[in-house]
C-alpha cells in the first residue's frame, strides 16, 4: 500500500544543504529565559510549566509589549520566576482548586492584571494540563523536577524511564510523537540543564509553523487528492499524525544534510513560518506577518528582502505549493 504522505528525500537534501549554510544569531540562546541566573528547581518549574500550557497560541498577544505566541509565553513565565510566584511551585499548585489556577494564570497573561482582559484562551484546558503535571511531580517527585530529569538517567529511552517516557504520563506531554517533550528537551539542553546520551532517540520537534512550511518547500510528496484538497482548504481534519510524522521524516533528513543537530532545525524553521512564510509569504507579498520579523531576528542574515530558502523552495513559484497551510486539527499537543 502506498502511503499518502512522505518525505521528497532529492528536496529535503537541497534544503538540507542550504540550511547548513546559516547561522543562528548567538543572542538568541544567550536570552534571559534560558540564561538568567536563578535558583535551579525555580528555572526548571519556569521550563516546564512554559512548555506544558504552550499550545494553539494563535490568540495569545500582549498590546502592551508587543509580544504574541511564545515571545509572550517565555516573558509571562520568567516574571513568574522573578516575582517567587506560587505557580512555579508544584506542590502548592497541586493542591489548589483548578478555578483558583485559572483565574492566577488568566491574570498572569493580561496586561493590566485582570483575568477578565486576558488573551489566554483554551483556559480550562490549559489549567487541567498544569495541575495534572504539578500532582505528578508532586506526588512521584516530591515536587521537584530535577528528580524526574536525575530518574531517565541521561536518556531519551530507558525501558519505561527515559526522559520521553517519564514525560509521557502526564497529559501535557502525552504526544505520541512528542512535540511539547522535545521543545522542552531542547530549552533544558540550551539553558545547560540537561543533556542525553542517546540523541539518536530525540524526535525532531514539529509544530504547525513547521509542516506548513515544508509542506510549501515542497519536501513531502502527497499521493492522496482528498489530503491535498484539505490542506490547501484548510478543512477541518479528524487527525494530522500523517502529516505530522512525514513531516518529522522529512526534517531527520535535512538535519542529516545540514550538519546539525535535529533540535536545531526549530530554530530555523520555526520562525521562517512564524514571520516569512505564514498568512502571507515573503517570496511573494514582499513583507512579513511579523514585525520584526522573527526569522530576521534570530538567523544571521543581513538582507530581508526576499526568503532564504527561496533557491530551492517549489511554493516561490507554485502557487499550489505556496497555497498549502497546516493540517486544521484541534490539539493540545502543539
């Protein structure tokens, strides 16, 4: 049976290769929020907590600073860690009334404080991840993170207790192909609080940003008209693991070609379709839907005028590839 999305591996090695040749500004990973200084298990309940409730942010803005979507997310978090917040405590969160975390994390996310101005959405949903996790912690962990980190053992995989695994039993982090565990993985990894031994296990991290843009690239090959339709629509999809697990296929295949490590690969693509290649697309409305721009921000390039993966991108010049937009789903996983 032919399967009705993989991984193009002649464009996924051209992109591969011209990703190998930029350069991620080295300010982006020296950020307060990966290397602030601060207590450790403080840190660590500000990654987690950050990455557990970071899901379908589309709505997510702060007018007041400019920032939407994770930019805001990370500002929220680190004043949380600044300010002692007992959000980052995980044994007082677990034993706190759900509507009592809601309303602290509504008001957390609104510029002037108050819950009822917010622009956290999904609100229910975020406070039951959160407070899943913290009884976890708390209750196999003694509230600490650092514990679960110290039990997989420097592994991804480890027979039940591998980093992937141990993540796995709470709701927040149960995706089959691990996103949210991955992106927490790579923040743990670039704040110099955790490294593996096994990276040969590590699932590259893909979110929507990412399968919209390599859908565009052109890196996945679709043999289904009916997918295709729905991609380009926008019609709502029962499931998008198909498209999602291609697309992670696909992105091995360029780390390979790169000559980085797979978790590097968000770096570039994640902004590239937060900013070049989102509602609009810089190759062919010659501006971004961000300002600035976050792909600009983050990769060592001077000239903006016009997309870096322009040279080997299909959706440049077809308008069918240019059209496609990330699998409709509603999730929680990314």
């Amino acid at each position: 049976m032919t399967l009705r999305i993989t991984p193009d591996p002649e464009r996924c090695r051209a992109v591969g290769l011209l990703t190998g040749t930029l350069r991620i500004r080295q300010s982006f990973y020296e950020r307060r929020f990966l290397k602030a200084r601060m207590h450790e298990e403080t840190k660590l309940c500000m990654l987690f907590g950050s990455v557990a409730i970071c899901h379908q942010t589309h709505a997510l803005h702060s007018a007041k600073k400019n920032l939407s979507g994770w930019d805001y997310m990370e500002a929220v978090f680190f004043s949380l860690a600044e300010q002692g917040s007992w959000l980052l405590e995980p044994t007082v969160v677990a034993k706190t009334n759900k509507n009592v975390i809601r309303k602290a994390l509504l008001s957390a996310f609104s510029d002037n404080g108050r819950a009822g101005d917010s622009s956290l959405d999904r609100i229910d949903e975020r406070a039951e991840l959160y407070h899943d996790l913290c009884k976890i912690i708390t209750r196999q962990y003694g509230g600490k993170f650092g514990q679960l980190l110290a039990g997989s053992e420097g592994l991804l995989m480890n027979n039940g207790c591998g980093f992937y695994e141990l993540l796995a039993a709470s709701k927040a982090f149960g995706d089959p192909v691990r996103k949210k565990s991955s992106f927490l993985f790579k923040l743990l990894y670039d704040s110099g609080l955790y490294t593996v031994n096994d990276p040969e296990n590590f699932v590259p991290i893909m979110d929507y940003h990412m399968q919209r843009v390599l859908l565009r690239m052109g890196c996945l090959i679709i043999n289904d008209r009916i997918l295709e339709e729905k991609l380009i629509s926008g019609a709502e999809m029962q499931s998008d693991e198909p498209v999602r697990s291609a697309c992670i296929e696909a992105l091995k295949i360029i780390a390979i070609h790169s000559g980085f490590q797979p978790w590097v690969m968000n770096d570039f693509f994640w902004p590239l379709g937060r900013s070049c290649c989102n509602e609009t697309t810089l190759c062919s409305d010659h501006f971004c839907i961000k300002k600035p721009c976050t792909f600009h921000l983050m990769t060592e390039i001077s000239d903006h005028s016009g997309c870096a993966f322009a040279s080997c991108c299909l959706g440049k010049n077809d308008l069918k590839y240019r059209s496609f937009r990330e699998p409709n789903v509603k999730t929680h996983y990314y």
